[in-house]
C-alpha cells in the first residue's frame, strides 16, 4: 500500500531533551516536506526536500533540522526542544513539484 | 508573500444542500490544492489545479486564475462530509506551499 509513514505518533518529552521524528514514503517520490499545525495558524511549511542530499528551509525552520540521506527517509530533528514546539506535524511526499502530495498520519508532540 | 484566505471559517448545513468553499489569493500561482482533514487529523488531497475545473464524485474545484480565486463545491452534502477544508497555493518556481486557514464543514443528518 502507497503511504507515508511517521513515527511516533504520539510524543511528550520535556524542554531540552533532543528527540526525532521520523517519516519514510514508499512511493519512490522526489518532494518530502514537514508542516506544523496549530490553531488559528493553519499548516505552516518548516522545511522541504527536493531530492537526496538537497532540502531548505520553510516558512518556520528555526528550532528544527532535517536531512535526506536515503530517498524514502526524511526525519525531523528538534536538538534541543522548547514548549512552543508543542504542535501537531505532518509530512508529506510527492512524486515531482506539479503532483499532489501525500500526508502522513500525523505527529502530536508536547514539550513540557 | 501569498496570502491565502478562505471563507467562511465555519459552515453549518443540513444532509442535501449544496455547498460552496472559498479560497483567494494575493499573488500570482503555479497551481492550488483542496485538502480534506477529518476530526482525528489526517488529510487527504482532494485536487491539484492550475485552471479551469475538476470533478470527482460529488466534489467539485474551480479556479478563475485572473481573480487570484478558487471554490470547491460539494453536491448533495452528507454527514461523512463534515471535516476541515483547507486551500493551499503554490508560488511560481519554487517548491513551498502557502495554507489557508482552513474552513470547517459540519453537515447535520
């Protein structure tokens, strides 16, 4: 089954303590991207990839990191977590920049 | 930078009406997405356009690029259609997605 995957699923850890979220597309698809969501804001893009080895940054990459070492994985990294971090997130694959996308299930993370 | 607004916030029909979503933008686009996300929080794509209209179901989107405008239409509304419609917009050349708010659909047996 075509999916994207993120894990875990559910997360709350406390401010400081490095943690990663992981996200991997079985679709062979170039374009991964995260997205935080949060109430009143909408979707908001944090960084994106466009293939193995290049990505840039979104509309709020400060805080996060991400890498692209392999074409299915494209992992978010929070190196050292603060509370307003406390969001739901989402990634997300295309095949090229001109398809739709498809979102994984979702990511809820609190930072105490 | 697009801004992206979508009307209205929220939206309260009754199983069989017609509805209409609204999405404008401010500033020229490659193309624009209607995404669905149910209570529980996955979202779905429902269509990608750059002109004209596309059908699928009882779902339709059209966009009138020299508005800067877009609607999405459900026929025949149905409970299992409450859910957050929610617009995005792609920029020229370049790979980011600017969301909408998103506009909430409860729809009443």
């Amino acid at each position: 089954e075509a999916q994207v995957t993120q894990n875990p699923r559910y997360l709350i850890t406390v401010t400081g303590k490095k943690l990663t979220v992981t996200c991997s597309q079985n679709m062979n698809h170039e374009y991964m991207s995260w997205y935080r969501q949060d109430p009143g804001l909408g979707l908001r893009q944090i960084y994106y990839s466009m293939n193995v080895e290049v990505t840039d940054k979104g509309d709020v990459p400060e805080g996060y990191k991400v890498s692209r070492k392999e074409k299915r994985n494209f992992p978010l990294i929070l190196e050292s977590p603060s509370p307003n971090q406390t969001s739901l997130y989402f990634c997300a694959s295309r095949e090229r920049v001109y398809n739709e996308q498809f979102f994984g299930p979702g990511t809820r993370l609190t930072v105490l | 930078k697009n801004e992206v607004e979508q009307s209205p916030q929220n939206l309260t029909a009754q199983e069989g009406e017609f509805i209409t979503i609204n999405c404008s933008y401010s500033v020229g686009i490659s193309a624009l997405h209607w995404l669905q996300q149910h209570p529980g929080g996955g979202i779905v794509s429902l269509f990608m356009l750059s002109s004209g209209k596309k059908k699928h179901g009882r779902l339709i989107a059209t966009i009138n690029i020299q508005e800067k405008h877009s609607s999405l239409h459900i026929t025949a509304s149905h409970p299992r259609d409450s859910a957050v419609y929610i617009c995005a917009v792609r920029g020229g050349s370049n790979y980011k997605l600017t969301f909408g708010k998103g506009t909430l659909l409860t729809v009443n047996p």
